[in-house]
C-alpha cells in the first residue's frame, strides 16, 4: 500500500508511473481481496450460466467489482437483467439506462451459449480488473481523491462524451469537480439539467492525449486540496441555487466564478 504523508500529486505521480506493480504489492498485503480473486480463479470454469454467476457470491463480487459495479452487489434483479438481456434489444435494461458501465457489462456477459468465463486469460484480467478496482478504492484512503485520479488516468480516453462520462461515477467525480461544481449538491440535479451544465463546461480535447489526461488528474487533486469535498452533507435546493434563489450557492459556480481555481493551479503547475 502507498505510504501516507505525501503531498497528493506527488504521490499520484509515484503510483501512476507504475500502478501494475503498486496493485501486485497491495495484493500481497489484501489477503481477502487476494483470496477472492483467487477463488473466483479456480470456480470461473464451472460457471457457465447467469444464475450459476449469481449464485456465486464470491465470484460475482470479483466480476462486478472488475467492471466498476460493486454498487450493483445485492440488486439481484438489475444485474439478472444485465447478465441475461442482449444490448441489440433496444428494450434491454442496458440499453434503456444509457449507462455506458452498464452497456460494457451487458456486452461483455449477456451471452451464455459459450460462458464469458471459459477463457482462461480473460479470466486472468477479470481477476487483475478486480484488483486494480480495490487497490484504487483503498488509495482514496491513503490521500482524498488518489484512487480517482488513478482510475480517472486509466480508464479516460479522448473517445469518450459527456454521456460515457456521466455514465461513470468515478469519471464524473473528478470532472465535476475540475468543471467547479461539488458533486454532491451537482448529483441533485436532474440528470438532463447535468448534462447540460456539463456540456458547456467541460471541454473534451482536454482528454485528447495520455499528458493531458494525466495533466487533468493533478488539477483534480490540487482542488481537492484547495477545497476538500464533504461526503455526507446532503444538498438541500436552497443550497443549490443560493438561500436568497439569486444564485449564490452551487449553481453560482456555474459562471465565472468557477476559474479561480483553474487560475491557482495554473500559477501552481
């Protein structure tokens, strides 16, 4: 695990330079997550149908925690749904919900007349995904924000919208939070007044390259450190839109207000 103590970008940067060996030593030090992996190994060829995956707690935690959606564990009925319905359905849940994460997942499993599990080295990276999922969430532990930057660097590419964004709560914490908005009064909103307000302020060739992306991470981390985010006070509307309704609360860092931070990072880096 990473050593505590370390200012956040610096600290970022030392992991990120080689986070395949920095999940290796965590699995070392992880023994349930280790032992997890390791049993979902050995049982993954007998799993050859979505009630069979269901039925296995262990690997189906391993499985959704590969593919980002641990928060699914115990919506046995989203994740039946996911694992049974075809994405060319365009009735199917996957496709209904317009969740990118979901759609990946779907894809990846919604098939069972030959088991997603059969192949030995996607079991393998199914196992590594997994690991790297619960190294990155445990680096959030370590400074406030690491393991986002981390899954934000890895997972980002210059191909992704707005939509695959917000498809994607750990991708869309850090880019509302660059955008200037505080995430849990922006979740609040409904979601077509999200996209919209994200639309007009993130723009997307700032994800155009690995430097960008990777530029992008630290203006993350330097602003969590400039203004650390709470996670347990919930938005109220008068919060949202100001106690006065003349724009003073969150939706006032809509504007310009939002760039003197960008500047302070600017002046920073």
């Amino acid at each position: 695990m990473t050593t505590i103590g370390m200012a956040a970008v610096p600290l970022y940067l030392s992991v990120e330079k080689n986070e395949h060996a920095a999940v290796a030593s965590y699995e070392k030090e992880t023994p349930t997550a280790q032992a997890a992996a390791a049993a979902f190994t050995r049982s993954a060829s007998t799993i050859t149908s979505a009630d069979a995956l269901m039925k296995n707690y262990q690997a189906l935690t391993v499985v959704l925690g590969a593919y980002g959606l641990s928060s699914l564990i115990g919506q046995n009925a989203v994740v039946k749904d996911l694992l049974t319905q075809s994405v060319s359905d365009p009735r199917s849940l996957a496709v209904t919900s317009g969740n990118p994460a979901w759609q990946k997942f779907a894809k990846a499993f919604a098939d069972w007349s030959k088991s997603p599990l059969s192949s030995s080295s996607g079991v393998a990276q199914i196992a590594q995904d997994y690991m790297t999922s619960q190294f990155e969430t445990s680096e959030n532990g370590v400074a406030p924000g690491l393991g986002n930057a981390l899954y934000f660097t890895r997972a980002m590419t210059g191909s992704m919208t707005v939509t695959d964004i917000m498809g994607d709560a750990r991708l869309l914490n850090v880019v509302e939070t660059v955008s200037g908005f505080d995430p849990s009064q922006f979740g609040a909103l409904d979601y077509d007044e999200q996209v919209r307000l994200l639309t007009g302020k993130v723009d997307l060739s700032d994800f155009s390259s690995p430097a960008k992306i990777q530029r992008y991470a630290e203006q993350y981390l330097t602003l969590l450190q400039i203004h650390p985010q709470a996670t347990t006070t919930p938005a109220s509307m008068l919060s949202l839109y100001g106690a006065s309704g003349q724009g003073d609360g969150i939706l006032g860092l809509f504007g310009d207000s939002g760039s003197d931070d960008t500047s302070l990072f600017s002046r920073l880096f």
